[in-house]
C-alpha cells in the first residue's frame, strides 16, 4: 500500500474513532404525488417533448402498426428476450435481428459491434417519473440489458399509462434496489464549451416514446 493511501486511511480512522452519528435526513419533500393520473401523463409527455423526444398514445392494437411506422421499411432492429411479441409488427419479423438475451455472458449476447450494425431497439420499461421526465429501465426481461438500449442509434420505448407517476421518490419506489438502472430523459445528447448541442454521443440519436393504455 503507498504511503499516500495509509495516510489517507488514517485521517479517516481518526476523524471516526469516535463514532460520529450523522443527523437524521430531513425528508420534507413530496414522497407522493396528489395530482390525477391524466395530468401526471400530461406532465411527461411536456417533459419529453421538451427533450426532443418523440411521443405517440396508442393502444394494445394499434401499437404494432406504430412500431413499424417508426421502424420503417428497411430497419433491422433488436428486442430483448421478454417483450411481448403480439406488440411488434408481424410483417417486420425478418427484419428482427435477434432476440438478445439478458445476461451479456450468454453466448448469443450481441457484441458492441453487432449492436452497432442495428438500426432500432425496441424495450418496454419499468417505471417513469413525470416531474423530470425520466423513464426508468431495470434490465428486466422486457427491457433487456443496459448495452442494446444505449448502443443502437434508435430507442423505441413503451411505457405503459398505468407505469407513469409524478415523483422520483414514488419512482424509485418501484425499482428494485439492485437492479442495473438507466435512467433516460430524451435523446442522449451533451453540449460542449460553446453550448453546442450533439446529439448521439452516449446514447441513442432518436427517442421515440410509445404511450401504452
């Protein structure tokens, strides 16, 4: 160990020799939302506009229609292992690459590279917050792992009405604490030193939203 580290280590080991008992978190805030569902639903889809997403209100039979209007005519596109197949677009289903598995050490996982080539995912979600429009991935079946939502230039996510809450505590109420989350709040983009905005960098370039109900 370097000099520097045991040296760090022991100033801590002494500012903690006596056990200090951290002050109670003030939790003031909001824990539950008091607002009626449809103005919660309204209140994301302002949030994700705003975002430069794209937002579209279907129900169970018209979805697969819509999915492969925003797939288009060409798109060859992923899923993951759990996601409803009666919500994708019988037409398109040689056009569906693979069905990806969960566990990235599954030997049919797709690389960085084979999702890469993929126009399109399309993942449903676990839960999304209105207040900050944020929708919530947890890597379960229907959603996939973490790499085939970030890495392909399109995201269509389903969110199901009755998913949608006001709060990020009501959110996070939902998740199950060690799930592998990503949080996504429109299309990945970032600004540089002169507030450019690109578009892309870490993440999907387009996000549709598909409201479920």
């Amino acid at each position: 160990m370097s000099e520097a580290k045991t040296e760090i280590l022991n100033r801590i080991r002494g500012a903690l020799h006596d056990a200090p008992t951290p002050a109670p978190a003030q939790r003031t805030y909001r824990r539950v939302s008091e607002r009626a569902a449809e103005e919660v639903v309204e209140m994301l889809v302002d949030r994700l506009v705003d975002y430069k997403a794209a937002v579209h209100h279907e129900t169970p039979a018209s979805l697969p229609g819509r999915i492969a209007q925003l797939l288009g005519v060409s798109a060859r596109y992923v899923v993951p292992t759990g996601l409803d197949t009666a919500w994708l677009p019988e037409d398109t289903a040689a056009r569906r690459v693979l069905v990806d598995p969960n566990d990235a050490r599954d030997a049919s996982a797709l690389g960085v590279r084979e999702l890469n080539a993929v126009d399109a995912v399309v993942t449903s979600s676990t839960v999304s917050c209105a207040e900050t429009g944020t929708i919530f991935l947890t890597g379960r079946p229907e959603e996939g792992r973490r790499a085939i939502s970030l890495v392909p230039d399109h995201h269509i996510c389903v969110v199901p009405v009755e998913t949608v809450v006001e709060l990020i505590p009501e959110a996070l109420a939902l998740v199950e604490p060690t799930a592998p989350v990503t949080m996504i709040s429109g299309p990945s983009a970032t600004s540089d030193i002169e507030l450019e905005r690109v578009e892309g960098v870490h993440g999907p370039r387009t996000l549709d939203v598909i409201l479920l109900g």
